[in-house]
C-alpha cells in the first residue's frame, strides 16, 4: 500500500519534505501528488498522509492542519495546544492522539505565551 520510491516509502519522502517547509507554510494537493505520485483522492493517497502525518509529528515535532479542498498547512508552534486539544475534545479513543501532539510539540520554538498555554495543559494531560 505505501511503494517505495527508491528504498524510501512514500509516506517518509512526504514528511521528509514537509520537514525542510517552515510552520505555516501550505503544500497544495497537487504538490503532495506530484511528490509522492498518486493521484488526489485516491485510497493509497489518503493512506500516504495519514502515515506521513504521523512521521512528521514523532520524528519531526511538526503536524499538518487541513485547509479543506486545497491542502495543508503546517502547524505553528503556538497552535499545537489548540490542535492537541481538538483531538482531546472528539472522544477517548483520541486521547493518545492528543497526548502524542503535546508530548511532541516543539517547545523550544514557542513564544513565551505558547509556551504557558503548553505547560498549563501539558501539566494536566494525563493518559
């Protein structure tokens, strides 16, 4: 289901790429598509992010946000609260997921405020 493109699954040449964008940038579906090479919509290209998002947030300390229709934008740093919260919101089942985002944020490259709005949920989340 994720092909290799010469030795790499599809999902870590993605998040490889998504790694060197900066937070906030935006990567378009046909971008995403030519990089990976499946086409938009498809089973293997939803599969492909689905894995890539969860390279980039383990190994990179990033994660993506949807722009419905049009693709996706990197997280700034003060928005992983928000985002963790999110997943923290739709249920049990999502907690790891949340608790992964706020273990993972990228502490070092938050503003002062980010950085009290992370330890003051941080402190609390409990799996």
């Amino acid at each position: 289901m994720n092909e290799i493109i010469e030795n790499k699954k599809k999902s870590e040449i993605l998040a490889e790429k998504l790694d060197e964008m900066n937070y906030g940038d935006f990567i378009s579906h046909e971008q995403i598509a030519s990089v990976i090479e499946e086409d938009y919509g498809s089973n293997k290209y939803s599969s492909t992010i689905a894995k890539a998002r969860k390279i980039l947030l383990k190994k990179y300390n990033k994660s993506l946000e949807c722009v419905i229709g049009d693709g996706y934008r990197l997280t700034n740093p003060d928005d992983f609260v928000q985002q963790s919260l999110k997943h923290y919101k739709r249920g049990f089942n999502e907690m790891q997921k949340g608790y992964n985002h706020l273990e993972h944020a990228p502490v070092k490259d938050m503003t002062p405020e980010g950085l009290n709005a992370y330890r003051r949920v941080h402190d609390r989340a409990v799996i």
